[in-house]
C-alpha cells in the first residue's frame, strides 16, 4: 500500500476543488488502498490563517476528514528532532517538519512546493 501526505494547499483543494490537483494526486488520494495523512502541522497552519482572516475552513474539519478518510498524523519528538537534520532550503517550519514527517513514515508528500523538491524526500506533483 501506498502511503501520502497532504501539504497545506493539497488539503484544501481536494476539499474544496479537487480540479486544481494533478491526475496522478486525485487518483492517489481518492484510492481505496491508499493511506492518505494530513499532519497536524497542516491544521496548526490553517488555524493560525484563519485567525488573522486569511483562510476559511470548514469548523468540523477533523470529521470532514475522517469521512473522506484522511488521518491525522501528529507530530512526535522523532519528528521534531529529524528537522535539525534537514538542510536550510526551506524556511518554512510547516513544510520542514512535514518532511521530516514524510521522511520518518516513509510517505510521499504531495506538494506543489518547488523547494520541498530540493529535499531528499519522496513528493508528487500535486
């Protein structure tokens, strides 16, 4: 089986127009066999846009999620720790603990991040 995590932009397109997402994403996610994770990394950074007015989303996300069957992948200390390891190309704590995240459970981050390419982590083009 295969297993993916959704960074922050992956999320919400696919629940609010999953047109904007590549074939190759929409059928990795939408697959029944598929272990789809979004990280807590990725609520914490909604919160704090939707808190100064910037982002949206709806208010019972964790059951949203759950239904479409996406879990949570919260972080842990192996996780907070390996971000050390990582080279400085991105500045972003967000997308740097969720490779970190992705590195550790062996999950194929799904991004249209350019920078998250220059990591020595598994991504597809979202």
């Amino acid at each position: 089986m295969n297993g993916y995590l959704l960074d922050t932009h992956v999320i919400l397109w696919w629940l609010d127009d999953p047109s904007q997402l590549s074939d190759a994403a929409r059928k990795a996610i939408a697959d029944a066999d598929s272990y789809v994770f979004v990280s807590t990394a990725v609520a914490w950074e909604m919160a704090i846009k939707k808190s100064i007015g910037r982002l949206d989303f709806p208010g019972n996300l964790p059951d949203v999620l759950c239904a479409g069957g996406i879990d949570v992948l919260d972080i842990n200390l192996r996780h907070a720790l390996a971000v050390a390891d990582l080279p400085t190309h991105h500045h972003d704590p967000f997308d740097r603990i969720q490779i970190a995240q992705a590195n550790l459970e062996n999950l194929t981050l799904i991004t249209r991040d350019k920078l998250i390419r220059k990591y020595d982590v598994q991504w597809m083009q979202a």
